[in-house]
C-alpha cells in the first residue's frame, strides 16, 4: 500500500514530505543517473514524456525492450565466440609455453626470449576485450537497468580476472553465470555463483577436501591451485560467502560456522581444463558428516546439502538486509536512509527474493526521489566514463581506450584482487589524482563530442551543453566558468570542445 | 604572468580556508610553516619509502638460514646451495640475486628483519595483505591504512599534497583514510595531460576555478590538494629527470616506480611516506633455486634497491626503504617444487637511519616443535612492532597507539632496526 501512495506521488511529480517537487524531467534525469548509465541528449526529457515510473516498469522488464544495435556491436568481439572449454584449451596450451619458455630461460640464463615471446598476450588481450565489452554494453544498450544490474553483481560477486585459471574462467562467469540471473532471484544468482568454476577457482574451494580424503586417480591438476601436499578444508569461500555475499560482517555466524559451511563445500570442485574446466562434485573429497550452521542442522547429503545451505543462506533476515543496505547505497545514497532498506528488505521477504519486486520497492520508495539525495552521488569512475560517453554521442569502439580511461581512474574492470568488490562511496573513488585523471578524460572525450553542434553564440553554447549534457542542471558558477573561458575564442570548434571538456571534467558532472 | 595569479589566487583561497571554513584542511593550513619554503631549501626530513611485496615472498630463500640443516632437509629441490649463498653472518645470507645489496649490508645501511609477520593465522593473501595495510590483524572492519592514520595524527608536518604518494593507479589502502594523501601512475603525466604549456596552464586554472565553487566537500578539497600538487611538480620541473652517477634502474614496473620516487624526493615537494607495489612472489610452483622464477624477481629487486640507493646518494641518511609482504611460505616445498602459504616471512630495511650490518628479530629456528602450526616459520616480531619502530624513531610519531588502534607498540619489543 505504502509503495503504491509512494508511486502515485511520484507519477504526478509530488515528492513526499515538505522539501520541494522534482520536476518531471528532475525525476526523469535522476532516475537515468541511478538506473542508467546518464542520460543521452534529450532523454531526459523522452523519459518525462513517457513518464518516470512507466520507463522504469519497461526498464525491469528488460527482456521486451528490443536491442539490435548491441547485438550487432556485440558480434564484434571475439571473445562471445568461445566458450569455456575453448578458453581452457588455449589456456593451458599457453602456460605449457611459458614453462617451457621459463625451464628454457633458467637453463640458459637468458630471459630475453621470453619477454619477447609472451605466451599470455592472448589472455591479456582477451581481459582487455571483455573490459571493453563492458563498457560497450554499459554505453549502448537500451536495457540499461540490466546492465547496471550486471555490474552490481559482478561487483556483489567479486571475481580477480588476474589470478591464475580465472584469465580464462572470467568470460564464462560474466556470459552464463551473472547476465542472465541480474534481474532474477537472488537464490539462483547465488548458487550459479557458487557452482561457477570462476568464483569456484577465485576463493579457494576447488582445492578444499575433507580432512584425510583421498581421490581415486593422481590428482595433481588439483593440486595446482595452491595448498600443495597439506590438504583439508579451505575457508575462504566459506567465509566470503557468509561475510560479503549473504550475511555481512555483523551477521552473526561464527568461527564454527565457517567451518562447517566450508565442509559442506567440500568437493565442489572445478574439472581439468581439457575436460572443459566445468563445475564437478567429487563425493571422495566430501566430509560425509553432519553439520551445523547457525543452529541449523545439515544432514550430510553430498551435493544437495550446499544447495540447500545457499537457499537457507539467501533467504536469513541477515541476508535480505545486507543486501538490501548495499543496493540502496548504489541507487539511493552512500549512507542509505532506513526507510528504503527496510522497503527492499520487505519485498525480498513477500517475493522470495525476486530482484525485480526488490528494485521495485526501492524506486518507489520516497527516500529515492527526496531532492537530499539527487546529484548528491559521485560517480564511480565506470559511471562516469560511460555517463560521458552518453551524454557526448561519443560511440565506444572495440579498442582498449575507454577500459584504459576507466582503470586510470582506479577502476579497472574485473581486477580487483580483493573480494569485497569495488567500494561505492565517495571517500573511496575521489583522491586528487583521480580527479586530475576525471578532468583529463573529459577533455579527451569532449574532442569526440556528437551531441553539441558549433554555434558562435558562447551563452546558447553553454546552454545547449547544459541542456543536452545535463538536463539543464549545470549549476550557475558552472555556466560562469566557462563562459569567462570562452572570451577569447574565436573559433566555434575550439570553443565547443573547451566548453564540453570543462563541463564534463568538472564538478558538477562527477555527481548522479 | 599568469603563474602569478595563480599563486594569488590560491593564497587568497587559502586564507579563506583557513578562517575556518574547512574542517578538514584547517589544521594544515596552520601547520604551514614548510610550504613556503619548499622551493627555497631542504630542511631535515625524514622519508619512508615502503614496497609491498604482494603474494607472499618466500622470506627464507629471501634471507637465507643456510646454518639451519633444517632447511636443507626440508627443501631438497629449491633450497639455495650453500655455495651460491652470499654470506652475512654465518648462519643467514642472502640469495644470490641479491648481491649487489651485499655492499649496503657491509656499510651497515641495510638490514634484515627475519620471522617477522601478523598474529593473525589466516593464510589468505587477501585477508593478510588487508591486515598488513589496516594495520589492525584480525579486524577487517577497519576503514584506513596505518600510513594514513600516522599522517592524521603527526599533523605537524602536514603541510604538502605529496607527503603520502602511493605509486599506482589507485590509493592502495594502506594510505586510504581522511588524511590527504595521492596516488600518482606516472609522474610525467601528472597533471592536465595537454601537450603545449600555457593551454595546460590556462585550463589547470580553468578547472581550478570550476572546483573552487563546488563547496567544501571531498570533490573541493581533493581537487585543491591536486592543483597543489601540479603546481609544486611544475615549480620542481622533473620531466627532464636523469638519474645520478649514470644509475641505471632495471627494466621494468619496479625499477621505473623507484625512479620516479627517487624523482619525487630529489624535487623537493616533501614526500614524507612512498608507497609502491611489488609483485609476483606466488610461487606455489617451480619457484627455482639460485636460478629461476624467484630469483628473477628477486634480481630485479636487489638491482632496483641498489639502484636507488646510489641514486640518491647522500640523501639516503635520511630514509628508510622497508619491504613487507603478507606472510611467508611453507618452510618445507612442495610437490611442485614450490611452497605454498606459511607464516612468518623476513622484511628488508634500507638507508643511512637503519642499523644495519645485521639479521634482527629472534630467529625461532626451524625445527619441527619450534614451528608454528607445525610447518611453518614462527612471528616472533609482530609487524606492528617494526613498523611502529621505524615511525617513532625515523619519521618521529608521537602516537602510535592511535596508528595501531587496539595495540601499543612497545619500546621493549622493538628489533633496533632504526639506529640510537
């Protein structure tokens, strides 16, 4: 009931409480900063028309919105015509190269051949595809709630693309395991996750098996990974899994927990690369006793009982707030109010943690659209880069360069070693370099600039940027700014791309 | 001309700053003695140039215990030969790739500090390095590194945006925190990347102006932190930098970082803390012996550190060069003749301040009941104790209590890496 008055209200532009309305467009700018990548020039003003909550309905609705131009932009990459097992193939063939290479080297003591021969070039290449692809799709695509959602998840379920197997496992994890899933339910975003060879590589558990276990054959690919002779239960997954992708720090599991979660884990495991490197249960390697975990009993069930500890896990009051918080923190503000964490919590609870109801009840709650919150966000340094892009009509290609733009910033896209994910908050993406860095790329895609045309007037220069860069919300020191810098420029070109560059590197663009 | 204004335009914005409009710098602004006179001369100070080891380093094929038939037995295939070893003290050398630090280690400017690592057990390199950088083992909910809280607290040199620098395209956490600090991925392009100077210039103020009137938040006060620091860099000129004596730094990200750092302290701008990473020390599999795969890391290391240190010359008394990693590895190898996760592992320490010439910290030995866990090289230094050392008695803090919440590094428990 709550959040239909909360709709109502922001259908007819009425924010709740005192603080003042947002205009249609305000509503219209604010809800494509949090739900989009921006806004491209005059879509604020296309998604007031079709009203705010509409949009938002089509938008959660991802599957009917039609997408030719990325799926024609996606055929470009290469990287979407191999599957795991191709990468696995390649994969190993080049680390047999390099050891080879290596022995060589330490046999000659010259590693000159070796720089020049770079076995993984392939590999690196490939990340820096799907780091592009990312922003491909960040940029173009129509279902940009999907895409916003696909880089929450990537982000909830951190996965280091620089360590080891995971070079090769990581396209597979983005394609198959998280896309699909980003506006499903939770609980099978969960287990995917859990069952990925990816994250099953990326936080230890291919390698962990019960104490005193044994498997059937020689084992050394397995070995590989990391603890070598002294085998046993490896917690990290355990841990992560409680800590970072269900519970939270505070939520109340133990020492104990952990372990008895990782000994239910036991076996999950990842198949040999030339089998497909493919998720795989090995029942030898699994502690056959029952176990305990928050005070709920397991019973040893093989592969089941970790499937039914995830749904217990997905669906803990714990779960559902922590969650919930961190959603809020990306949509609404960096300290969420309680009011939208607790209207998230409440849908996840009625709907099973259905994504979409989740999503719902967060843009329909009024803490989304009090004005306290609007343009109050810094942009991280992907929503910043592809927010430019947007807004500039610049048209992103399949090199390197915007990927290479978002890293310099201190965001580069799947190499994040730590298991956290990116930080959301301010404090986290705004140092003095980075913003150097921020300015710097604004002059640099200003010079790309589509959106503004050459007009010798500096005054409906500076408006028409404000209008189709910003939806009219440049601010008035802003616009005072560059026009000053605008005196004496003479040429209408010179004076387009200066205009646009300190528009986009500066302040006020940095804010969603 | 232009420059200036600028001056004078942000001397005038710094005096309105520090009527108290920003919580935030007002305490810089009224510790600002050194500013002025940063371009004038070069008073006393200290400086701390710390490499992170990331992957954990094998500390004992690092520093090796080759007096300990222990490590022998326990490492048939990668153990250094006692040969190849350069010598230190009879019971401890140093790999083989390391011999151009031997002639530091003989003019008492380098130490070792050996079984040296965290209390906490955890073996993850995530937890660990979390650990190391918070400052706080066992607590993951601390929010800033150790660096940054030492520069939050010894304000009284807090007075340049360049006293904490992590060299790298992100702050590394272990200077993340509310006091300012700045990462820098290559010192040439710092600034507006515009080729001809006076169009640099004129949108350096351009921007300047923009981010003057965003008010008083992080956005304000970083983008005036990073103007600062462009203008100091500019005043510095360091784009036409050449190593001293002919140094030659090796080839590679490590040696290219030192360059730069050793750039960054020869300008003048008052780096105080340094920061850079260092990695590929994982070697769960044929990590090699006196050659090999951590052997070519650790020649590079020991080229870049030498390179550095005669670069630098005379100005080495006053710095400390530290190298950390997350823990040690396993001090028998394994069956891919590798080692994986251990425990404790051995930090260099390298400058005119250290108390060199010896391997410090209590050797535990490596025998099975002296192990810890039963296989790995026990801590007997807890690294908040060496690095609380080298802050108090080097960089000179006053707190350490608030730089390592929770524990108080204590006087009786330092190794004596930082000379009387």
């Amino acid at each position: 009931m709550l959040s239909i008055v909360a709709t109502l209200c922001v259908l007819t532009a009425q924010a709740p409480g005192v603080a003042p309305a947002l205009t249609p467009r305000d509503s219209a700018f604010h809800a494509l900063n949090r739900l989009a990548y921006g806004a491209r020039p005059g879509e604020a003003d296309s998604v007031a028309k079709v009203g705010v909550m509409r949009w938002i309905e089509q938008q959660l609705d991802a599957d009917h919105i039609p997408d030719s131009r990325l799926a024609a932009r996606e055929r470009e990459f290469k990287i979407l015509d191999y599957d795991r097992a191709d990468l696995a193939g390649r994969y190993r063939d080049a680390v047999q190269e390099r050891q080879r290479l290596q022995r060589e080297a330490a046999a000659t003591g010259d590693s000159s051949r070796m720089r020049g021969a770079r076995p993984m070039q392939e590999f690196r290449e490939l990340g820096g595809e799907l780091q592009q692809l990312a922003i491909v799709r960040a940029a173009i695509s129509e279902r940009q709630l999907r895409e916003v959602m696909v880089d929450f998840w990537t982000n909830h379920f951190n996965v280091f693309v620089g360590k080891g197997a995971d070079r090769f496992l990581l396209p597979s994890y983005i394609e198959e395991t998280i896309r699909p899933r980003a506006l499903g339910r939770f609980e099978d975003l969960l287990i995917a996750t859990a069952r990925s060879p990816a994250m099953l590589f990326y936080l230890d558990n291919a390698q962990s098996v019960a104490p005193g276990s044994s498997p059937p054959g020689p084992l050394s690919a397995l070995r590989r990974g990391g603890t070598g002779v002294r085998r046993g239960i490896n917690e990290n997954y355990a841990r992560e899994l409680m800590e970072l992708h269900t519970l939270g720090v505070d939520g109340g599991y133990t020492q104990q927990d952990v372990i008895n979660v990782a000994r239910m884990f036991t076996g999950w495991s990842i198949e040999q690369p030339d089998r497909g490197a493919g998720f795989v249960f090995h029942d030898w390697a699994h502690d056959q006793g029952d176990k305990v975990v928050l005070g709920q009993k397991f019973k040893s069930d093989g592969e089941d009982e970790g499937i039914r500890l995830l749904k217990f896990l997905a669906n803990q009051h714990a779960t559902m707030h922590h969650v919930s918080a961190k959603l809020c923190a990306r949509f609404v503000a960096d300290e969420p109010p309680d009011g939208c964490v607790d209207a998230a919590v409440a849908a996840w609870q009625k709907t099973h943690g259905d994504i979409r109801a989740v999503l719902r009840a967060i843009v329909t709650s009024p803490d989304f659209w009090t004005p306290q919150v609007v343009r109050a966000k810094v942009k991280t340094p992907f929503e910043f880069v592809v927010s430019a892009v947007r807004a500039a009509g610049v048209e992103p290609d399949d090199t390197p360069r915007l990927a290479q733009m978002v890293a310099r910033l201190g965001e580069p896209l799947y190499q994040q070693p730590a298991p956290t994910g990116y930080a959301e908050t301010e404090a986290h993406w705004v140092n003095s370099g980075a913003l150097l860095a921020r300015m710097n790329a604004g002059l640099v895609i200003a010079k790309e600039c589509t959106s503004i045309p050459m007009i010798d007037d500096h005054a409906q220069l500076v408006d028409q940027i404000d209008q189709r860069l910003m939806a009219g919300t440049m601010s008035p020191h802003t616009k005072t700014v560059i026009l000053e810098q605008l005196t004496d420029i003479a040429d209408p070109q010179q004076a387009k791309t200066l205009a646009v560059g300190l528009a986009l590197g500066g302040p006020d663009f940095q804010k969603q | 001309m232009t420059i200036s204004r600028r001056i004078f335009v942000k001397d005038s914005a710094l005096a309105l700053v520090s009527f108290g409009l920003d919580p935030l710098f007002l305490p810089r602004a009224v510790f600002s003695p050194y500013r002025r006179l940063s371009s004038l001369t070069v008073p006393y100070r200290p400086e701390l140039v710390c490499l992170f080891q990331r992957g954990a380093v094998d500390g004992l094929n690092m520093i090796v215990p080759h007096g300990e038939g222990a490590y022998y037995q326990e490492r048939p295939r990668i153990a250094i030969p006692a040969n190849d070893v350069v010598d230190l003290d009879g019971h401890f050398g140093l790999h083989p790739s390391l011999a151009p630090l031997k002639e530091l280690w003989d003019n008492k400017s380098l130490a070792a500090i050996h079984a040296v690592g965290s209390p906490d057990s955890t073996r993850s390199h995530f937890d660990a390095q979390d650990y190391m950088e918070t400052g706080t083992p066992g607590v993951k909910s601390t929010a800033d590194g150790w660096a940054n809280r030492y520069c939050q607290h010894d304000r009284e040199h807090a007075d340049t945006p360049f006293r904490a620098v992590g060299f790298g395209p992100q702050l590394p956490r272990i200077l993340a925190g509310s006091a300012p600090s700045l990462a820098i991925d290559d010192l040439q392009a710092f600034g507006l990347r515009v080729p001809q100077e006076a169009a640099r210039d004129r949108l350096t103020r351009a921007f300047e102006e923009l981010y003057d009137g965003a008010g008083t938040g992080l956005l304000a006060s970083s983008s005036r932190e990073g103007f600062e620091a462009v203008q100091m860099l500019k005043r510095a000129n360091p784009t036409q930098y050449v190593p001293a004596g002919g140094v030659e730094y090796p080839p590679g990200r490590l040696g290219k970082t030192l360059l730069q750092i050793a750039q960054l302290i020869k300008a003048d701008v008052g780096v105080e803390i340094a920061f850079a990473d260092c990695s590929g020390w994982d070697t769960h599999v044929n990590q090699g012996s006196s050659d090999g795969q951590l052997s070519t890391r650790l020649r590079e290391l020991g080229l870049a550190l030498a390179a550095f240190n005669k670069d630098l010359g005379e100005r080495m008394s006053n710095i400390v060069v530290l190298t950390m990693s997350e823990f040690g590895r396993t001090i028998r190898e394994n069956g891919n003749s590798g080692t994986d996760h251990g425990h404790a592992t051995a930090m260099l320490a390298l400058g005119g301040p250290v108390n060199g010439g010896r391997v410090l910290g209590r050797w535990p030995g490596l025998g099975v009941e002296q192990r810890f866990e039963g296989r790995d090289v026990a801590v007997t230094t807890d690294f908040r104790d060496l690095f609380g050392e080298i802050l108090a008695r080097h960089l000179g803090a006053t707190d350490l209590g608030a730089v390592f919440p929770g524990y108080v590094p204590s006087p009786t428990r330092f190794v004596g890496a930082i000379r009387g």
